[in-house]
C-alpha cells in the first residue's frame, strides 16, 4: 500500500470510496474517534469500541476510559452480555480490580440474580 501512486487510477478510486469509510487525510485520529463516541454514546457496543481505540491512541486516557465505561450501566439498551464484554475490555486494559468491582456492583443493582455476576 506504501508504493501505490497518488492520485490512485481512478477504478481503484471509485471502489475504495463505496466500499470503505475512510478517516480524509489530515484528520486527528482521536478528534474523529471522539466524534464518534459522541454520536453512538447510547450504544454500550459503539461506546466500548471507542473507547477501545481512544486506549490505544493514548494510554494515558485509561483511567478516563473506566469511568467513561462504568457509566454505560446506567444505560437502557445495556445487556448482560454487555456487562461482560466491558468487563473482558477491563481485563485487557489491566484495570485494577476495584474498577472491575465497581462495574460489577452496578450491573448487580440492574440485575440481582444474574449468576454471570457473582463469579466476576
């Protein structure tokens, strides 16, 4: 991809552009990863996968990143499997295990008799 010629021939053009949502060139990274979160902040799926990029573009976010994550518990359209999935992001994040508690505490006022949440 590094030794393609610019412009590229305009068929290879044409079907890049339908086929590909691509980040214009010049455009910060993490300012389109925030517009992003901002616009899919009721989704905890799109949620979670920005805040997954925003980790990798700045480690130094992380602890930004947890709170941002807890919060998507209070969100209606959160799932059991949701919970899980934040939690298995919290692992690869190496968040410490009062972050994890904390999570798993919210998602235990939600839902009370899930077992997925007593062995967490």
């Amino acid at each position: 991809m590094d030794t393609l010629p610019e412009p590229l021939p305009e068929p290879v053009a044409k079907t890049i552009e339908s086929s590909f949502k691509l980040v214009p060139k010049g455009t910060s990274l993490a300012d389109y990863n925030n517009e992003y979160l901002a616009k899919h902040k009721q989704s905890p799926a799109h949620v979670r996968s920005a805040l997954r990029v925003r980790q990798l573009l700045d480690p130094n976010t992380k602890s930004q990143n947890e709170k941002e994550l807890q919060s998507t518990i209070s969100n209606g359209n959160l799932s059991l499997e949701d919970v899980q999935d934040s939690l298995d992001l919290l692992g690869e994040w190496k968040s410490e295990s009062n972050v994890k508690e904390t999570l798993v505490e919210a998602a235990k006022k939600k839902w009370p008799q899930a077992t997925i949440l007593k062995k967490a």
